[in-house]
C-alpha cells in the first residue's frame, strides 16, 4: 500500500508538466494572443484545481482504510 501511494504522489507532481487541460473559451483566448507565458500559467492552474480534490478525497479514503484496518 506504501509503495503505490508514494507512486500516486509522485504522479500528481509530475502531471502538471505533461497534462494539458483548458476550456474551450480560455483555450481560444489565451492562443489569440502572443503572450504564450499567460496560457502556460492559467494551463497549470487548471491543472492544479483539477488535482486538489482528487488528493483530499484520497487521504481521506486513506485515513478511513487506516482506521478500519
């Protein structure tokens, strides 16, 4: 159990780097412009909202099985 959490950790910060995640509207406003710095910032935002509750929900999953067992 130890060993997949530390590889889920470790995807979670590795992730932002390869996903890529935006809406349809911030995707079309953001590649009007040349400022490529600003989409690449609200890209990782986005993926960093995404991933917050999946890890919250996930240690709470955790600290439950911990408990039960």
């Amino acid at each position: 159990m130890k060993k997949i959490s530390v590889i889920l950790f470790l995807f979670f910060i590795i992730a932002p780097d390869f996903l890529q995640a935006q809406c349809a509207m911030c995707r079309a406003v953001l590649e009007s412009g040349e400022n490529t710095t600003t989409a690449e910032g609200v890209n990782n935002g986005i993926v960093y909202l995404m991933a917050i509750p999946y890890i919250l929900v996930g240690g709470v999953f955790y600290f439950i099985y911990k408990r039960m067992k």
